[in-house]
C-alpha cells in the first residue's frame, strides 16, 4: 500500500442546507490560495492553501508544525546515535502517552529508560489533537486519570513548563431530561474529591457563552477547571523533563519483534540493533495492534483507526478567548475557541474506519483526505448549536485518524500473555486529557507491582481473542465512536459484531423470548419476553434510563418463580479452567495460589479467592476437587482471560501441572428453585437428597440419554439448587429433557438481572464490581473463606498485617427508606454514600429486593482524614454501626436516608415454601 500523502484541499463548496437547497453543490476545484463561496443561504465556505493544520496557540499553524518536526532538539537522532544494548525500560511510541509513561518512571527514580519512536516524536496523532482536557467521564477510573492529567498540566504551567494550558473551563449541555440526570449523577460523584462541576440553568449558559444557542437546553454541567493545552508543547514538556531525569529518547527506529524468555521480557529487536531490556510498554497508539503481533507470543492489543473530524475557522466576531468548551453531547460535538475563531468536531454515530489492513509505511504529520459528506452529520449540529460558524470562513477540515477500541476505554496495564509487558493504548481521541494519569499508573504499576486504583475497566486483561479480530474491530469502532457522547446508561449494549460467542443453548432461549446482553463478547440472557419479536426486542434493549427499567415486572415474576418454583438459567458464559497434574503438584499449586484451603476430599467445592501479594482480588472462583490431583474451577464471565492469566503466571516451569481453558467445552444450567432436587431427580439416576447430595459437592452424573456431567449442589445467589457443567455436544438435550420434565413444576427460563436482584438481595459481592484487586477478603466480609493454618500462599503476610492493624474501608449492605421505586430515581452503582452529612464511601453495586420489597445498594465505607485518605481502624465495623450514625445514599442529588447493614438481611435468607405446583410422587426402583 502506498503510504498517504499530505492531503491539498479540494474544495467542494456544499451548502450546510443540501437536503433542502437546489443549490447542494455550487463549485468544486482544486484551489490555490484562499477562496470563499456563498451559496442562497449566505453559508460561506473558505479554504486555505495550506495542507496542514496543527493545533497552537499561534496564529499561524505552520508554524506549530515546524516546531514539532524540529524535535531533535530534545530526541537523538537516529544517523548519528547508536541505540543502547541494554535497559530497564523500553517504551515504544514517542506520543504523549509514550512520553508520559517515560516521564513518570523518571520522577519515580527509574532513569534507565528508552523511547523508541519510528518517525518523529508526536508525528502519529497527537500532533493534530484538538488539545481538549476535560475531566468528567462515565467511568470512575478514567475521570481520576483524566483529573490528574488536568492538575499535571496545571503544575506545568505553574513551574514555567508551558504547555499552552488555559483553563478556560467548559460546558457540557443537556438537551434532554436524562442527559441532566446524568450529569446530575457526575455533579454528585465530583461533589467529594472529584473536580469542580455545578449544574447551571440554560440562562447561566447563555451568560457563559453568549455565542451559542441554549433555548432548546435543559439545562448543563459547569466545570470551571476543565480547559485545554498545546499537544505540541506538550509533548516537548514531556520529553524536557524526562531527559534532564536520564531518560533517552530516540527518533527514527522501528521495533521489530519483541521476544521473550519463559514468556517474560527480555529482548527488543529495532532496526538499529537489539536491546536487552526488563520491560517493555506498548505505546505506538495506531501501531499498537502492530506492535503486539510482533511480540513472541502475541500480544493482544484491540485497537483500530477511524478518521476523525474537525473544522478550524478563521477569526469572525468577537470570541472571547477564554470562550469555554462547548460539549453538546446530545449533538454529538464539541467546540473550542482557537486564534480568534473556533474549532469544532464531534463523534459521530458511524464513524469511518481506516487502516484496515495496516497503517501505511511512513505516515508521519499525515491527515486524510476531507469528507464533507460524512462530515455533514456533524457540521449540522455545530451550526444550530454556534450560529456564527454559517458566516466564517473556514481555514480547514481536518479528517486526523485516531485509534479506538471496541468498548471506548483505555487499555492499560500487564499483558496477560507476557509478563512485564505493559500497553498504554486505545485512547479514544481522549490521549491529552488522559495522558498524564494513564502514564502515572503504568508507571507505578511498574515500580510498585500493582496501581493504587482499581483499573478493571480499563485493565487490557479484559479482553479475549475474538476482541483482537480484525474485521470485529472495523465493525465495532463504527459504533464504537459514537458511543463516546452517548448517555452513560448502565445497561447500555453495543448492537454490531454481536451473535459470536454464544451458547448451544442460544436458538432455543431465543424462541423463548431471551433479550441478551453481552458480556465479554458472550450472548447471555437478561430476561425473557415470551412470544416477543425481534423488533420489540431491539427496542427495549436501546433504551436506557435512570429509572425504573421497563423489565423490572418481568424479572419479578423471575424472581418469585426461583422462590417458588423452579428456573433454568443458562450459564454458559462462566470461565472454566481445569487444572491437573500427575501427582500432588495440582493441589499445592492451588493451596498457593488460593486463600481458601482447597485440598479437599474429591467430590466437594469450595469458594475461594485468589488473592495478590497485597491482598486483593485477582480472582474470585469455585473449585471443585474431580479427582486427588484433578480440579475443575469455575470463575465469572468477565475473568476469563485474567484468571488463566493469573494461573499461566505462576505455574511452575518444570511442565508438572497441566492447565486448560475448557470454557467452550462445557455449557452450564442452573436449575434454581425449591423444585430443583425434585426436577433433577426425575431425570438422573443419582440421588439428589440432601443427604446424598450435599450442599457444595459435586457428581458425574447421567441427565436423561446424556453423560459425563459435573453436576455441583450450589449457586451463586443464595438459593437452593445444582449447577450442570455438561459437554457442549449434550447441552440441547439435557435443557429440553429438563424442560420437558419441569412443566409440572413450573419451570420457567430466567436471565442475568434476575440473578442480580437475587445476589444483592442475599448481599452477595460479585468480582469486578464489588471486589477488585485493591478489596481483600476482611475488607469485604470474606475473612471466613482465608485459612491461615494451612501453608504460604499469596497474599497471607498482607492479609496477617491487616488481620493486626484493622481495613481502610468495608463492604457493607443499604435498604433505602423514604424511596418510591415508581416515581424517583433509582441507584445504579457510583452514589456517594453520606454519614451523618459526611462523604464515607460510594456505592458499587444496586438492586430492588423483591423479598424485601425495598431498594437495595451495595458500597465500600470508610472513615476519611482531613485529606480524604481513609483511615485504618481496628473497630470500623463500630465506626459503621453506631447507633447515632444516619445513612444517606446521594442519587442524582437528591439524598435518600438508608439503613446499613454489615450481614444479609434476615428476611432475605428466608427460602419460599413451593408454590401450589404439585410435586408428581415418583416411585425409584
């Protein structure tokens, strides 16, 4: 493929109005100079000779660029300086992310440090950022980067640093009721130790920012210290300060290949000679998936470029340079003063891929050709929102590709195919404004060996193979881009590159009404609809909302069905992993690695954690004991990839444990309910008493003509049941011999949000929500389940000290009072937690107990400093307790009072009688 060329304008002069004017198209021509048309509608169009247009507080963007390709100055160059043989860190991408990671090793005393960058620092896309910094984000996470980037550049500036910072504030507009509720929710969250934002009046807008239209607003988020900077002088700043500290920086050398020894780091091969290194950090933005292909053994890296647009005006009117930023975010886009005029772009609905097969050779301060066609659905709402844009001039369309994942969060952290391989990638057109707290976690999860927040949900150990597909990431960073200004609903799913991963089971739950999520690319049933069809379907799965959800009728019939009844929920989705060895090697192998005392009789389960060196969750799972030195363990969808990870990295290198990913071999049904021991009894031969069946063991049982199926008495809800692990090639029979046989007991299909309502309900925490790697088992009332009698394992010199010295923090249950779940607005996980006024804590996990019949949260509480640093303390549960202390959950504003609870609610432990269903009498032979 030739490489792209730096792209001349043609100029197409389009009126803003084609759908409506006769006159859609009245030049087109290449052009030389500056020239400017006026169609009927006085809409003028102006472009620039100039072929380029970089992002600067100067006037003239030429200029910007001369500076950034003249970066010698602070990087060496590759025909005069031979790259080292030897260092601690080599980062690839010279970037601003690239750049900030090496920064940040650097003020934490890691000095032996080497940037490689194939063409020009900045050269990818950073130079033709739009150079936005806001702090508000849907994920927790990234809001703490992205606040932490704002502060950083801030304290440039301060110490004669200039990275261009103005802090300008910005405006983020609600043109709907929930797009308000929204930002009431991130006003509250921001409230405590989250940046400054204050919910304002679309007068108050218009007061801000007289420019822009606001009659059509509900009204928007003020954040007074959101602003922007110069990604060029930025990137200088980065590489300044990372230098003086010792860092090296080289410009015009390509990476290779990156092989590893016993799948650590040790080598990268560059086209000017091999470094040996101990870690490496993939920071190549658009190369990124480029990059991890030439690792050994690859490295997955989900990444793909779409373009990106943006218009850059000349002067016209009399734009305040200190104008805010303007997100519409109903519109889609965003808009910025620049030099006297505005810049203004978005992210639009469907956006266009590019780079399909690999980003061309040599694309260095190269921009795509301009599309004004694809631009239009963008240029409209900049128009109705900023009126004056219609009569300027613009200078330039630039069409910048920018890199994007399939879910639009970051990817950081460990890979977990390669250790001391770290990614910094896939910022979503966000690498300014998250530059900074991206580079400061890699960096102290590097130097530390952990982070000090939790980074799930943007941990690159969330994703499985099909994620780093080609075609799946072309198709779903179409969607993808859009989603970056949608509303943040927390049921929200992605309708393209959907129907891969899925269950055997999956036609038949599809005729019985399923509405499926995803979850880790896998189908799972939500709820059932019965006799519903695929249109209605699609459209309850589209609309979000804050309140009571339109399923909430349905999933309570669920509920009361697993109550009364009994219900098959498939399962299939859990990671099953098989872990096995010749002799006694499988079994110390888990007693190291679990918190739990897993060597068991054969035959029984237990429930363990699998904890890091500093007591966190790495993962949450069952273990089942199949035979003395064979064990089958079962963890959530989502830990698929991590927690094989976490097993392949301690697994001893003399070949005496075997360990296999088994989740595609097996399906798995839940048969929950009062009815369950029955129904199963009448298809197998094994007894299912509970005295021959006890609670959380497990059999090889027959289920109607089928065999070889692990069959566990437990769930992962509270209730009575077995869960089947049966050969994918039976799943179809067992589920219809169970259907067939459970009419006369009700049985009935039932989804995930039933199996939520359940498990909160129960107070039950569930992995990536309520534990994390930064929760430990005393912090979140699983000290039962750690064995300290047994021998090391990891974690128990950190779970010892906090046994002596008292937890931070503690997982406790809320029942909301004074909550009408009709008319207010519900929790959906994130609400500050308040005792007796003061900020203690959010929630992370909510629900509504039918048995309860109240609304339900989950959340972490702690007492905080003066700092806002939670205190450790031996008695926190009495802290919690006290009887003078009175609850408040914090939903959108309003504060609910709540009762708090440290164990299940009584009630909630109550198991319904059966239900009227007769029990058919059955005669065993």
């Amino acid at each position: 493929m030739k490489p792209f060329k730096l792209v001349q304008p043609t100029l197409r002069y389009a009126c803003l109005k084609r759908k409506t004017c006769s006159s859609s198209l009245i030049f087109t021509g290449n052009i030389t100079g500056a020239q400017s048309r006026r169609c009927v509608h006085g809409l003028t169009r102006c472009f620039s000779s100039s072929s380029l247009l970089l992002p600067s507080s100067s006037s003239s963007p030429l200029s910007a660029l001369s500076s950034a390709q003249s970066s010698t100055s602070t990087a060496s160059s590759s025909t005069t300086v031979q790259v080292p043989d030897q260092a601690r860190v080599v980062i690839c991408g010279g970037g601003v992310v690239g750049l900030s990671v090496a920064y940040h090793l650097s003020q934490r005393g890691w000095t032996d440090v080497v940037v490689l960058e194939q063409g020009r620092i900045g050269c990818g896309t950073s130079w033709h950022a739009a150079g936005l910094v806001g702090q508000i984000r849907s994920h927790k996470v990234q809001a703490d980067i992205c606040t932490y980037s704002r502060n950083l550049y801030k304290s440039f500036e301060d110490q004669g640093h200039s990275v261009g910072w103005k802090q300008c504030g910005s405006l983020q507009l609600a043109r709907s009721k929930d797009r308000l509720i929204y930002f009431q929710r991130a006003e509250a969250r921001a409230k405590q130790n989250g940046p400054e934002a204050h919910i304002i009046t679309a007068k108050e807008v218009k007061d801000k920012c007289p420019e822009i239209r606001h009659e059509d607003l509900e009204g928007a988020l003020w954040v007074p210290g959101d602003g922007v900077v110069n990604p060029t002088d930025l990137l200088m700043v980065y590489a300044k300060l990372a230098k003086e500290k010792g860092v090296k920086i080289f410009e015009g050398i390509q990476v290779f290949q990156i092989p590893t020894e016993n799948l650590k780091v040790s080598t990268v091969l560059t086209s000017h000679g091999k470094i040996r290194c101990e870690y490496f950090v993939n920071c190549a933005g658009m190369w990124s998936r480029e990059i991890g292909k030439r690792t050994i053994p690859r490295v997955r890296v989900p990444v793909h470029a779409c373009e990106h647009f943006y218009i850059v005006t000349k002067p016209f009117g009399n734009i305040d340079p200190m104008m805010p930023v303007v997100r519409d975010y109903d519109g889609q886009v965003y808009i910025r003063e620049w030099s006297g005029g505005v810049l203004a772009g978005g992210f639009e609905p469907q956006a266009k891929p590019v780079f399909h097969h690999g980003v061309p050779e040599n694309f260095e301060y190269q921009l795509l050709p301009e599309d004004w066609d694809h631009f239009q659905v963008l240029l409209e709402p900049i128009l109705h929102r900023f009126p004056g844009v219609g009569e300027a001039q613009v200078r330039q369309l630039l069409n910048g590709p920018e890199s994007f994942t399939p879910d639009g969060t970051y990817i950081v952290g460990e890979s977990p195919e390669v250790d001391n391989y770290f990614v910094a990638a896939g910022m979503n057109s966000s690498g300014i404004a998250g530059s900074g707290g991206v580079g400061k976690e890699v960096a102290d999860w590097i130097v530390d060996g952990t982070t000090s927040k939790n980074l799930w949900s943007v941990d690159v150990s969330r994703f499985v193979d099909l994620h780093n597909n080609r075609r799946f990431l072309r198709d779903r960073v179409k969607e993808a881009v859009g989603h970056l200004y949608a509303i943040g609903y927390s049921t929200e799913e992605y309708g393209s590159s959907r129907k891969l991963r899925t269950s055997p089971l999956h036609t038949r739950l599809e005729v019985a009404g399923a509405v499926f999520g995803e979850t880790n690319a896998y189908e799972t049933p939500m709820w059932f609809v019965p006799n519903a069809d695929d249109e209605f379907v699609e459209q309850r799965m589209s609309q979000g909302t804050f309140s009571k959800p339109d399923w909430f009728n349905i999933v309570k019939d669920e509920y009361w069905a697993c109550k009364e009844r009994v219900c098959i929920i498939d399962m299939s989705s859990f990671s099953k992993i098989e872990v096995k060895s010749a002799n006694q090697e499988a079994a110390n192998f888990l007693q190291y690695l679990c918190s739990n005392d897993v060597d068991l009789d054969v035959g029984a389960v237990v429930n363990t954690g699998m904890q890091n060196e500093f007591g966190g969750y790495e993962n949450d799972c069952s273990v089942a004991r199949l035979s003395e030195n064979y064990y089958f363990l079962i963890s959530p969808t989502t830990q698929q990839t991590k927690s094989l990870a976490w097993l392949l990295r301690h697994l001893p290198k003399d070949g005496s444990i075997q360990i296999r990913d088994v989740t595609s071999m097996y399906s798995a049904i839940t048969l929950i309910g009062p009815h369950a021991q029955e129904l199963l009894a009448e298809v197998t031969e094994a007894s299912t008493t509970k005295s021959d069946f006890k609670f959380m063991t497990c059999k090889v049982v027959d289920v109607g003509y089928a065999s070889g199926i692990r069959a566990m008495r437990l769930t992962h809800v509270g209730e009575d049941g077995f869960i089947l692990y049966i050969p994918a090639e039976y799943a179809l029979h067992v589920y219809d011999t169970l259907m067939r046989a459970g009419v006369d007991y009700g049985i009935r299909n039932v989804g995930f949000n039933c199996m939520k309502e359940l498990r909160v309900e129960k107070f039950f925490a569930s992995w990536g929500v309520d534990l994390t790697p930064i929760t430990t088992p005393f912090e979140c009332g699983r000290e039962f389940r750690v064995k300290f009698n047994k021998r090391d394992f990891i974690g128990k010199d950190a779970l010892l000290q906090q046994r002596e010295e008292g937890v931070k923090q503690k997982l406790v249950h809320f029942l909301l009072e004074d909550h009408n779940i009709d008319t207010d607005l519900w929790p959906w996980g994130g609400e500050p937690i308040y005792r007796n006024g003061e900020y203690v804590g959010e929630t992370t996990s909510s629900g509504y107990g039918f048995t309860l019949e109240q609304m339900l949260c989950l959340g972490y509480v702690s007492k905080f400093d003066d700092r806002y640093q939670p205190c450790i303390m031996k008695n926190l549960n009495e802290f919690i307790l006290d009887k003078n202390a009175k609850y408040e959950i914090d939903i959108s504003g309003q504060r609910f009072p709540a009762k708090v609870g440290i164990y299940t609610p009584k009630n909630a432990l109550t198991i319904s009688e059966p239900s009227f269903i007769p029990v058919p009498h059955r005669t065993r032979t």
